[in-house]
C-alpha cells in the first residue's frame, strides 16, 4: 500500500504524526507502518499485525499500563483531539471498510490480537468514526474478542461533530469501562526515609486533616448533626470551630443532611453564624436536605458531579444509616467496600469525607455512661475500622431539659492528634429564643467545675432534707408542753441539725422538764411559731456548743 493510501486509511490529517507512531509488539517488531508512517504493509493471513500507532511525548512512547482506560480511534486526527483533552488514546491503523462476512471472525480475532499486542492490561474504549450496520456488527466482534482474552473492553459510536457533547460522553464511557485497579509496586523504605517529609495538610491545626475520612459520632440526641453544622460553618468561612479551634484555610463545604429537613438547618446555621458573628460566603456553604441512599453506580456519579460542579473542599453525610444500605451492615467486609466506594470518589474529586454516625448504646459498667466516647463505640461493622480521624461526643451529666449542654469530645486520628476536651453547649429554650453559645475546657477544669457542681448539689439536698426534717419536728413540738428529743423523734444526726436549726430561727426553744423523776432537756415552740413557720428554716451548718447532737 502506498502512501497516499495510507494517508487516506489513517484519515485526512497525517500530520498527526507529529503525536503518533506506530507501537511495537513485545518482541520490538513493528508490522504495518514505516516509521515515518507512509508506508503500511498488511500482515499475511494468520499473522498478528501491530497496526497500532500510540502517542509519543518527545521520544519516548506512552505506553498503556495496568489499570489505565485507553481509547481507541481510527483517525489520526481525531485520536490528536482526545489525545489533547487528556486522555489516553491509541490510532488502530484498519476501520475495517471492507471485508467478507465470512471472514468476519479471522478479521475480529486479527484486529483483537493487534489492539491486546499494545494495550497488554489496560482496558479499551474503541470509538471508529461513524459505522454502517456492518462495521458496526465487526467492531462489536473485536469488543467481544478483546474480552474474551482478558482485555476490559466496551464499543461506544459517537458523533464528533460537537466536541463539547463528544468530550461528556466520553468521560461516560471512560468510566463505565471495568479496568481493574493497577497493582501497587513495592517502594525502599530507606528512600523514602531520606526525603524530607510532607507536612501535614490540615484543616483544623492539630485536630483535622485532608484526605482522610472522618467521624462525627455519638449516641442519640448528642447534637452530633449540631456539631457539624458548627463544623462545616467554620470550614466555610475560616471562623473557629466551637470558637476554639483554628481553621486554617476557607473550604468549600456540601452538607448532605437526610435527617433534621431544611427548615431545622436554616435555624441551626443561623444561629451559629450570629454567634460567630459573620455572614457565609455565596456559594462555600451548600445543603442537600433529602436523603440520598449510595448504594448504586448512577448515585455515586451523581455524588461525583455534584462535588465537582461546587468545587467542594469537605463533605459531610449526615446520617450514614440512611446513605448506605443496611444489608450486611454487621459484615466487615461488605461494609469496607461501601464505604471504600464512597471515599474513592470524594478522594478522586479532591473533597474530604466525613460522616455523622451513631455510637452503639454506652455500657455503664464500661465507665459509666456519662463517660468520653471510645472508636470501639462506632455502631455496626467496618466503621471504627475505615475511621481515619473522628470526633466523638458524650454527654457528661444527664440532659436536665434547659437547653443547656456538657459533653465530654474526644478527638483523634491516625495523623496523630489526640485530644479530650470538655464542650458546653447552650441553645436556650424556644419560649426564650434560641441561641448558640459553645464553650470548650480541658478535661482539669471540667473535672474541677463538676467537684464543685457536686458539692453545691449535695449541700442542696443535704438543706432539702434538713427543711423537711424542720417541718415534721415543727408538726411534733407544743407551745405549752415541752418535749423531750425521743418524744419529738430526734435520733438521727439530720433530726439534731433540723432541732437546731430551729432554735437559730426563733422558732423552738430550749427549756427542761421532769421524766421518771430525773430532769431532762425539752424543747417548746415560741408563742410566734405560727408566723415563724412561714419562713424557711436557717438549715446551714451548725458549729459550737450550742449545737444539739442526736440521741438514740
């Protein structure tokens, strides 16, 4: 064949060889073309023909490896415009114009064999110009050809004529292509200790890193959903996350919310930003209030377009239990893969992934349940296992309905930050307005405030009991027939402080009376008791001899 022929065979645009030449087969053979592509030499009958021309970056070929999609044209110059938007491209030299139909396997399996000669394990898009119905029926013999030695293989036919459209489709059909993952190579610890080490990317100093998927955990109505919309608030804007955290750079942030529903979240990003006192920028902030279930390709395309199209820094999904399925949810293994799916596409869009998730009910006996939260405490398999940083919340003191709020916030992660820290939190109540104010302490102060918090609550129920004992001794004792202690019930060391305390009041007072012959201390109410009564009892503590002790 001459090279006018050639030229025509591999299409209109020759001067594409400035970008291709002709591929070699294992052995350094090359069938088909001269080096400078002018001459093509058709192999013989049941020989295997290189007739593939490959892109070149200088002098050196780029070859398919493991794991790589390429796309396989029959024109030069329309393999020059892939080739430019990116992509991994080859030029098969035969569209296959013209052939028997009888010869229709020979030519398939000629055409496979040429084609899996270059792409060795990478997998193939074959996209020929425009077919007839009989050369479409031949390429898709070589589509299944391909497959059936073990080359990933699919057939797509489009028009090239709009190029904006033609470049949508293709990232379609590149990734419906099933290339299997490239082997990972092993790597010299000894070089890779003698490079200086890459800094750690963080988000939060010390506390959140890039890239690694994150937890915001903790048992029911913890304002786990709360906290990361404190969270992504100060990713968004650079504010400090619980006002104490420094964010170290403004993110872009989508937060997918199926639980609290759109009106909940407009009220909880409202009142941060007010606490912060800053405003959102247009467009770093966005929310998807409905649920969306990951559990298919088309859902994680779309989870994909969407990072893409808000150029979306850090992810948060709230709540995981409603985003993946919960078939297998105790299988390690199943789970591993639904959420390794999930992380690869927020790692291959450039966001950072992190979901809120439930904490498995506290044990008391492991602690107490007012405990900080363990990894171990995750809900379901594979989670405290794919965890690479987590913050995980627990309340410290029960809820007492206030709207105020004490956690204990545990932090960590493998890029080795470690934290505990006391977190209050106040919304105030709906009937007052709500608000949002946050507080965080380390675990000394937390522990001193709640020393102190126990003291005031046992001084007041130690005054509880006392008023109580003051009115049952008030309900005992005379105005004009004094008693003794045993008569009015006083034998316990509460009972002694209640009679005191009544004394110091002016309500009862001491005087002593006749029992079996011997005089002993009695006690009458003041003619005033009445009045008095009405006034609470001076139950504090009692100090020196004029405190009366409890007789048995």
């Amino acid at each position: 064949m001459d090279a006018t022929i050639a030229r025509e065979t591999m299409g209109d645009a020759c001067d594409g060889t400035q970008i291709f030449r002709p591929g070699s087969e294992a052995n350094g053979t090359t069938q088909g073309f001269s080096s400078s592509m002018e001459k093509y030499d058709w192999p013989k009958p049941g020989e295997r023909g290189c007739l593939t021309a490959l892109p070149y970056d200088g002098e050196q070929p780029i070859v398919p490896s493991a794991g790589e999609a390429w796309i396989v044209t029959t024109d030069l110059a329309k393999g020059a415009r892939i080739h430019e938007q990116g992509h991994r491209v080859a030029v098969y030299s035969d569209n296959l114009k013209s052939f028997s139909h009888s010869h229709l396997r020979g030519y398939s399996r000629d055409t496979a064999s040429s084609l899996a000669a270059i792409l060795v394990d990478a997998g193939c898009v074959l996209m020929p110009e425009y077919l007839s119905e009989k050369q479409m029926e031949a390429w898709q013999s070589v589509c299944s050809e391909l497959e059936r030695i073990g080359i990933p293989a699919v057939l797509e036919q489009y028009d090239y004529s709009n190029e904006r459209q033609f470049s949508r489709l293709l990232e379609r059909a590149t990734g419906r292509l099933p290339v299997p993952r490239s082997l990972p190579a092993a790597v010299c610890v000894a070089e890779r200790l003698s490079r200086e080490p890459e800094p750690i990317d963080w988000l939060i100093t010390g506390i959140l890193a890039r890239g690694q998927p994150g937890y915001i955990a903790g048992p029911e109505k913890c304002l786990k959903t709360s906290i990361a919309a404190d969270l992504a608030a100060s990713l968004s804007t650079g504010s400090r996350f619980l006002g104490t955290f420094d964010v170290t750079t403004r993110s872009n942030v989508l937060f997918l919310s199926g639980e609290s529903g759109g009106h909940t979240l407009d009220d909880l990003f409202r009142r941060i930003f007010e606490a912060r006192d800053v405003k959102p920028q247009p467009g770093s902030l966005r929310v998807i209030s409905e649920t969306v279930r990951f559990s298919n390709a088309s859902n994680l395309e779309w989870l994909g377009n969407q990072l893409d199209e808000f150029d979306t820094d850090v992810l948060f999904i709230d709540p995981v239990y409603l985003s993946l399925s919960g078939d297998g949810a105790e299988n390690m293994m199943t789970q591993g893969e639904r959420l390794g799916n999930l992380n690869s596409v927020c790692r291959s869009h450039g966001a950072t992934m992190l979901l809120v998730h439930h904490t498995k009910s506290i044990d008391p006996k492991g602690g107490g349940m007012h405990r900080p939260a363990m990894l171990s405490d995750l809900a379901w398999a594979g989670h405290k296992e794919f965890a690479r940083q987590w913050f995980l919340v627990n309340r410290r003191r029960p809820y007492d309905l206030s709207g105020e709020h004490h956690f204990w916030l545990t932090i960590g992660g493998s890029a080795g930050q470690s934290g505990l820290h006391g977190v209050d939190i106040s919304e105030g109540l709906l009937s007052e307005g709500r608000h949002w104010q946050t507080n965080v302490s380390n675990p000394s102060e937390v522990k001193r405030a709640d020393r102190e918090l126990s003291a005031e609550k046992k001084a007041g129920r130690k005054i509880e009991v006392t008023d109580r004992a003051c009115q049952k001794l008030l309900g005992k004792l005379s105005a004009t027939e004094p008693k003794t202690k045993n008569e009015i019930g006083v034998r316990s060391e509460c009972q002694a402080r209640a009679l005191q305390s009544l004394i110091d009041d002016g309500k009862a007072r001491e005087t002593s009376t006749i029992r079996a012959g011997r005089e002993r201390d009695a006690y009458l109410l003041n003619a005033d008791h009445d009045q008095a009564a009405s006034i609470p009892c001076n139950s504090g503590p009692q100090t020196g001899s004029a405190a009366i002790t409890a007789t048995s």
